[in-house]
C-alpha cells in the first residue's frame, strides 16, 4: 500500500506506511498562548491515534505538552536531544516511551526506518531557557521515503544530508507575518525542492495560527503561501508533483513503485489516491 499523508494544519501531519502510524508535531488546540486557530477545526480524536510522533524541536507550536498528553499509553516519543531536561513538564508524560534524538541517528520501528537529520532552527524552548535541544527534522523510509523537515531555512549540507526522498513535507510559511532564514517561505520552499528533487511535496505551516488582533497585518502572509509555492515550484522544481491539501485532507502520493505505467505529466494534475490533488 503506497504511503498516505495527513494534513491536520500547521506542522500536524499522519503518516502512514509499511504498516506504522506516525504522527508530527502534533498541535491540537484552538489557541496557544497569542495565537489563535484561524483555519479549520482543531483535529478530531483520530488525529491523536499513532504508533510513534516525532517532535522536530522545543518550540511551544511543535512541542505542546497538552497535545502530546493525548497520545494513548505506550505511544513511541521521539524529541530532540536535550528535551527533557529543557521541558521539565515532558517528564509527566511518563505513560508514552519518549526516545532521545539528534542528528545521525537512525531508529528501527517495524519495518520502517527514522533517520533523524538537520535543521537550520532555534531549538530552544523559547522564551525562556538556557538550555539548547537540536532542531531536527526526519526521513521515514518505509515503502517510500518521506521527509518531514519540522522548522528549517536552507543549509548548504540540505540535499546530501536528507539524501534521496519520494515525499517532502516542507514548511511554507508561519504564523506571523515575518519570516526570518531559519524558516522556510514559499521561495525557500521552492529552492528546497529543486535541491531535493522528490517526488511529490505536500506544504505545511501555514495557513492556521495567526496571532489575536492581527488579521489585517498582512494577510496574504496567512492565505497565500501554499498556491504561491505550487506557482514557484512549478518554475524552480516542474518534475516535482505538489500536493495542496486542506485541513483533515489526506493523498497517496505515488512513488517509484506505485506509479501508473502510462506516466504522469510533468506540472500537471495526478490521478494520485486521495481527496489531495496535485495544483
């Protein structure tokens, strides 16, 4: 069975293959701290079903201590290393498995693999804290091999060190309206596909918290970046099939071992499995 991604808003995704249920960054709440969810209802119960979640780096919107207390008992936590000891409030989550990570690792999950690689990112746990966890992000190599880059601007090291992969789930925007290089906006976005050069892409992080007061504050910075990155990738990376998902969506991206034998038009739209479509 091909893999299937999720898309349940900001850097929430599901993704399923060879059998395991992974879960990212999971955020599930309508307001945290001066944002607000601005997009699509919370995720339902579901959403919080997964084998293993993997958190890209400390910041309150990727790791949400009251998200991750849904997970069900026994659920496998991968963090980055350092988390415990940045994020006291982790070590009350005592019902998950919660696995220390840093770049280079490689983790054995059923069948599947997690390799945990870089990310150009603050990792602290702002605003306070000394202390400094790693900003990862992970390829999942199953069936397919999907890379779930968390927060990131570009880094010289990207393509090598991500390696080959079939699906990127790439951030595209924020949730606000600055974006600084350790993040990637629909341009950076676009530059990282005709670096990696995969498959299909699906954009994340963007388009669901917005800071309370601030919707007149360049709104094209929250309504924008997922048709301005299919518009940019189609120029900077045409062989990559972009997938615009709304909240809750979900697309079987096809990858080399699921593609029809007739082939698929470059830049064009896939008969690819899913409510997801390639725009």
């Amino acid at each position: 069975m091909p893999v299937e991604i999720t898309w349940w808003g900001h850097a929430t995704c599901t993704v399923e293959d060879s059998g395991v249920r992974l879960l990212t960054d999971p955020l599930f709440a309508r307001r945290l701290a001066h944002l607000r969810r601005r997009r699509g209802a919370p995720p339902p119960a579901e959403a919080a079903a997964a084998d293993v979640t993997l958190v890209s780096h400390l910041h309150a919107d990727h790791l949400h201590l009251p998200s991750l207390a849904r997970l069900a008992p026994g659920t496998r936590l991968l963090v980055p290393r350092g988390a415990r000891r940045a994020v006291p409030g982790l070590r009350r989550l005592d019902r998950l498995r919660l696995t220390e990570v840093a770049p280079g690792d490689r983790v054995e999950i059923g069948d599947l693999v997690v390799r945990v690689v870089h990310a150009r990112h603050d990792g602290r746990r702002l605003p306070i804290g000394p202390h400094r966890a790693p900003a990862l992000g992970y390829v999942i190599e199953g069936e397919s091999r999907t890379y779930f880059a968390g927060d990131t601007g570009l880094f010289d090291e990207m393509a090598d060190e991500v390696g080959p992969v079939d699906v990127a789930l790439l951030p595209v925007g924020g949730w606000g309206p600055h974006l600084g290089e350790e993040h990637l906006d629909a341009g950076r976005a676009a530059e990282a596909l005709a670096r990696l050069r995969p498959g299909s892409a699906v954009p994340v992080h963007y388009g669901t918290f917005w800071p309370i007061g601030m919707d007149a504050v360049r709104p094209h910075e929250f309504h924008t970046p997922g048709t301005e990155f299919v518009r940019l990738s189609a120029r900077r990376a045409p062989d990559v099939r972009v997938h615009l998902l709304d909240q809750g969506e979900s697309v079987r991206p096809k990858v080399a071992g699921y593609r029809s034998s007739s082939g698929d038009a470059p830049g064009g739209r896939t008969d690819d499995e899913g409510e997801g479509e390639a725009r």
